[in-house]
C-alpha cells in the first residue's frame, strides 16, 4: 500500500493537505506526516510505503540542492 507525504512548507487549504506530488489530501486519510516519517517506514521495511511521485519530487529538490 503506499500513502503521499504532506508537505509542511506548505500552508495548509481549509480542510486539505498539500502532498509532495501536487495532490491535494483530506484531512480524514491517512498520510506520512513528514519526509522523515516517509524515510523512516522505508528504512523499516513496512507495509505502508510512500507515493512514488512524492519522492521523485523529494529526489528533485535534493538533487537540485545538492548542484554546485
């Protein structure tokens, strides 16, 4: 199963939450609170893995900070 990751350098609309990969998340689901939150499932081998997209979009800003 995967879940989006909820960006928080994002201000929050009404009742969504902005996710990585440009969705737009009610607040009743359940999502992974953070990049951390998301790495840490994946270190830990869980059930519940992040959206591919999220992470693509996170591997884009890191790779994007790390250029000279």
């Amino acid at each position: 199963m995967t879940q989006h990751i909820r960006r928080t350098d994002k201000p929050i609309d009404q009742s969504y939450y902005p996710s990585w990969c440009g969705r737009r998340l009610a607040m009743n689901i359940w999502v992974f609170q953070d990049a951390e939150h998301a790495l840490l499932h994946l270190a830990q081998g869980a059930d519940i893995t992040p959206c591919r997209a999220c992470l693509l979009a996170l591997k884009k800003l890191i790779e994007k900070e790390l250029q000279p």
